[in-house]
C-alpha cells in the first residue's frame, strides 16, 4: 500500500486532513510530529492518529537540533522582518519539512502533507523544503489547495460524520489560530483580524504584562562563545534548556511581545501577535557583545545583508543558496564574539549593564578624553578633507 507523511499534531485540523488523506489516496498515512517546544500531549498524538487506523506514529525530539542549527545562526545574524518579528514561525517549518522528507524516504513513501492553509506563508515554507530535499520524486499533498471544504463548519461537519473529537472551543465561532515552539508563540485570527482592535490580555502565553511585572530588577549575565550563548549566570546549558531559562526569566518580567500587521509573502497584510521572550533577550544580548568584538566593517557588513537574511528566512528559503552565503558573511568572524553580558530586566525592558570580553577590538586607550599618544589626530585633518571632495561625487 503507498504511503503518505503526514506533518501531524493531533489536533482537529490536521486529524482531518488524515482521514482525507485516507480516503481521497487510498494511501497508509504515517503520521510525523516534530518536538519542537511546542505545548503538545504525546499521549493524545498517538491516542488520536490510533483511533483513525494509523500504524506508523512518529514523534521526534528536535529541540535541541532546533536551538542549536536554526534559532541560533538567526541571532548571530541578528534577523529581525519588518523591524520587529523575530521569525519564530519562520525557522520552525525548515526543520520539519527536511525531517518529512529523510523520513518518507526511509519508509518508502510516495508523498507528503501539511496542514498549512492556503493563504498563509507555511504552505511555502514547508514546500520550499520539501522541494530542496525531496525533488520531483516525492509528491507535495496540500490539502487545503485540494480538498472541497470551504469553512470551519465544513471541517465540523466532516469531522462529525468520521467520528474525529472535536474540542469545545472549536465548536461554533473559530479559535484563534496558534503557533508555538520553544522560541516563540504566534497568535491570529478572531479580534485580531480587525488591526484596531487590541489584543485582549488571555491570549498571552508566555509572557505577563509589563504592569503585573515584578517590581524588582532582574539581573541575568550570559556567557558568549564563538558568537553562540553558552552559560546563564556561570552555568553552563546546552542549547535548549539555556533558551527555556532565558524564556522562564524573559516571560516573567513582561519581555517579548510584539503585536505586528505584517506582509505575507503571497501579497497580503496579516495582523499577528507575537511572544518571544528568551529570543529578545538574546538579540540585545548578542549586539551588545558584538559591540565591543567586531571591527566596523565586519559590523556593518553584517548590518547590510540582515534585511534580506530576514526575508528569505521568512519567506520560506532557509535551505537557498542566498541564504547559506549570507551565513558565511555573518560568521565571518564569530571567533572573535566572545565575553560576558550583564542585563537588567524590567517590566519589559532590557537594559545593559556590564560588556566583558577578553577581545582587543575596543581599546580604552584610544577612546579616553584623557590626553594620549595613542590616536593619531593629525590624520583627522586629512580623513575631513577627502570625505569633503566625496560630497560633490554622485
């Protein structure tokens, strides 16, 4: 019997798309979730796709991988869209989409399926790299593309007649629509759609508001290597259980939310709110050890390409060539990048207090107002003199 990888989470939707799968492929479908950090039940996965005849259940722990080979190449490049997003949907959808395709290829499968809808971004996104690992060998089943449901009370009313569990908030009035992994939350759809609408307090998942913040600073120092964190106050972590700390303590005090109205990739506007505590920690942590490491040029080169670093990690080209040269600009001299940050926390605001580093990039020397011999001042004259013939060249 052919075979299908399904990208799986075991709720309603993508339950769904399952026994459509079934039935419209006459195919065994195996059902793939990637652990991510997302808020999942491994239990009710395996109880759900069970329930619908499936053999072949498939649960992966990636957090690490995730944290370690994504998040973190993103912070070196400091990757910020559209001025605030951090990307925390982007980067999740590589990783799945490479580990569908390693795993039809290991079971023989002909195809492979998202839940994306079809007018949002991950459609691309999970496609562009099942188009990189897969070819034109493994068939891209899109069922929101394919399938004749039109509505939520279509999806309702189809999982009703296959006898799929529906939860209590998806009866009636649509819920929001969530995203989440160990780097971030995203929450659309409902009040949200409507961009005068404020974002009511409940839907926020990881972060407590600013006013309901602790009263007192929190001090956090993190200990850079070769441009990557490694160590929280002297303690050494590895990847993903420094990124759950930085998001326990982040969270607490009010840091990371961001409420957006963003451009899709496929051409329209969309309006989402976003939590990424311990990721912001790290963007204000990582430019600030930057600051005392790297030269300007190297600095400013890497200012340059972030815009369009961002963009194609947004739009679905994490694997692209573009990107990877991108990657060789930025790390370009991540073995300089090393040191001590010291932060302070504060209803949602991060203030630097400490940079330390073995690195000879900044030199008190030079910069004192004290007198010294150490800068050159009569070059001043000249350097003036060039850039002032510069403001006549077009």
């Amino acid at each position: 019997m052919k075979k299908i990888v399904l990208a799986y989470s075991g709720g309603l939707d993508t339950s769904i798309i399952l026994k459509w799968l079934q039935e419209n492929y006459k195919a065994e479908v195996i059902a793939y979730t990637s652990d991510i950090g997302q808020e999942m039940n491994k239990q009710k996965i395996i109880r759900n796709a069970k329930r619908l005849g499936v053999k072949k259940i498939i649960i992966e722990n990636l957090k690490n991988i995730f944290v370690k080979d994504y998040v973190f190449p993103m912070i070196r490049a400091h990757a910020v869209y559209e001025g605030v997003y951090l990307l925390g949907t982007s980067i999740a959808r590589p990783l799945i989409a490479k580990r569908q395709i390693a795993i039809a290829k290991k079971f023989n499968a002909f195809g492979v399926s998202h839940g994306a809808t079809g007018k949002g971004n991950d459609q691309v996104r999970f496609e562009l790299g099942y188009a990189f690992f897969g070819g034109k060998k493994i068939k891209v089943i899109a069922p929101w593309r394919e399938w004749k449901l039109q509505s939520r009370t279509d999806l309702i009313n189809y999982a009703k007649k296959n006898k799929i569990p529906i939860p209590k908030d998806k009866k009636g009035a649509p819920p929001f629509s969530v995203d989440d992994n160990i780097f971030h939350t995203s929450t659309e759809g409902k009040v949200l759609e409507n961009p005068k609408n404020s974002p009511p307090e409940f839907i926020f998942q990881r972060t407590v508001s600013p006013e309901k913040a602790p009263n007192k600073k929190t001090k956090i120092k993190i200990t850079f290597k070769n441009s990557d964190p490694i160590a929280i106050n002297g303690k050494k972590l590895n990847p993903e259980k420094l990124l759950e700390k930085l998001n326990l303590v982040a969270g607490k005090n009010g840091i990371g939310r961001v409420d957006l109205v963003e451009n899709r990739f496929i051409g329209i506007k969309s309006r989402g709110v976003y939590e990424t505590p311990g990721g912001t920690v790290l963007y204000v942590a990582h430019r600030a050890m930057e600051s005392v490491t790297l030269d300007k040029q190297t600095a400013h080169d890497k200012e340059r390409v972030m815009p369009e670093y961002a963009e194609l990690v947004y739009n679905g080209y994490w694997f692209s060539k573009k990107r990877v040269n991108l990657q060789k600009i930025v790390d370009k001299k991540r073995n300089q990048v090393s040191g001590d940050v010291i932060l302070s926390l504060y209803k949602g605001n991060i203030v630097i207090v400490s940079r330390r580093t073995k690195n000879r990039a900044y030199s008190m020397k030079k910069v004192s107002f004290e007198e010294n011999k150490s800068f050159n001042k009569s070059k001043v004259e000249k350097f003036i003199k060039y850039h002032s013939k510069q403001l006549y060249k077009s």
